[in-house]
C-alpha cells in the first residue's frame, strides 16, 4: 500500500488556526492546486472528524471524472451530531464513503445513512498506531492500492504510530498561528521516544512566492545520529 501524507503548516507547526468551526485556509489556491495534483495520484484520502465537520464536501482533484474513495477515523461519540446526515459529502451517490469508528451505531442509525456509506468498528482504538493499521488492511482488501492521509493531527499521529507514511507532502505557509491552534501531531503526542524517531530525508523543495513545498520520504528504523559536543550546553563556540 503506497501511503503519503498531504498537509500545510504555520512556522509554528500548526495547521488550523484555533478556535474556528469552519475550513480556514492557511495558504495560497498555489497550495489548494498541489493539494488536487496530488489527489489524482492516489485511491483513497483519509481524514478525521474534525476536518469532515470543517470541510464537509467532497475532497475534489483535478480531474473532475476520477472518484476518490472517502475514509473517515472518528472517536464519534454522538454519529448524527458528528457525522451529519445532511452533510454534502453524504449526497454524493458516487462516493464510497468509510467510517471507522470504535463502536459500531445502531442498525436504525447505519440505515439512516445512505448506502455507499460503509461503517467498521475499530475494537483497538486506544492503541496507538492500530486505527491506522485497520484502516491500512481494510482498504487492502477491498483492492485499494495507495492513501493519502490529510489530517488532522490525530491522524497524522495515527499514521506515524503505525510507521505507515511513506512520504510527506508539507506546505509551510508564512504564519504564526498560537499554540492554541491544532498541531501538525495532534496534541504533541509523539509517537516514538528519543532516539528512535521518525526521520526525514528531503528530495525536493520549491519556493512560490513565500510558501515552501516540501516534499519528504520518511524511515522509522534508523536512529537518530547524535552529536556529542563537549560544550555543556550542547553548542561549541
């Protein structure tokens, strides 16, 4: 499964500003066309609740005529308030739409919602990295060959936890955003102790007016090579 992650950050590591109920964009329509461009690369896009709530419509590419399975991961503890029925993205017939979730609704709810919408339950949802490895073989299954993970930080965490993403796709948009606002990592719950991080080996990077495209390949398996420096403070003069 071929696993890439699509995203824009403040230079502060946010990717929504905070307290905003609806999709606030960070960066330029240059971003929004890389983000489509990108779309049109995979099968399937995955996100979380929140971003559906924001953004509750079809994620679009540029070509109008592919159909992009939708994968939703939400702890939905109330699915009609979270999950709206009436949202646009449910009207779309086309779509085939993925819930996971860790408890199945009732039958009288699922049957409330139209039928491309599949629902899976997710018993081990409170381990880290096992959404993402469900949702990985799920997919699988029903013949799905690449993803593209979209947020929010959770998610994202998700994936890492899993060591599932490939490569990263980061915008970094000229902004400061607060440390109220929704984290590229979630709630700063990262996934691995130091040293055995996730790295990331840069292969190509482009400047469009002020924002940065960076295009990532991340390794799990390697350590992080540490400097030792006889400074006490960790720098030499």
């Amino acid at each position: 499964m071929r696993v890439i992650a699509c995203l824009a950050a403040s230079l502060d590591g946010k990717i929504s500003p905070a307290h905003v109920e609806r999709y606030t964009r960070i960066t330029t329509d240059v971003d929004i066309q890389h983000l489509c461009r990108l779309r049109d690369t995979v099968q399937a896009v995955v996100y979380g609740g929140n971003t559906f709530r924001a953004y509750p419509k079809k994620h679009r590419g540029l070509d109008l005529d592919r159909t992009l399975h939708h994968v939703i991961l939400t702890r939905g503890q109330n699915i009609v308030q979270d999950l709206p029925i009436d949202a646009p993205l449910f009207q779309e017939n086309q779509i085939p739409i993925w819930i996971f979730i860790p408890q199945l609704p009732s039958i009288d709810t699922q049957a409330a919602y139209p039928d491309h919408v599949q629902w899976r339950a997710i018993d081990s949802f409170e381990i880290p990295g096992e959404p993402a490895k469900v949702i990985l073989n799920t997919l699988a299954q029903a013949g799905l060959e690449s993803i593209m993970v979209e947020g929010g930080g959770e998610v994202v965490t998700q994936f890492l936890k899993a060591q599932a993403i490939q490569e990263l796709y980061l915008t970094l948009s000229p902004l400061f955003l607060g440390n109220q606002a929704a984290g590229l990592t979630g709630n700063g719950n990262f996934p691995f102790a130091f040293p055995q991080i996730p790295q990331a080996k840069l292969l190509s990077v482009q400047q469009l007016e002020n924002e940065l495209y960076l295009h990532y390949q991340l390794a799990y398996e390697t350590s992080w090579p540490i400097v030792e420096s006889e400074a006490e403070d960790g720098f030499s003069n």
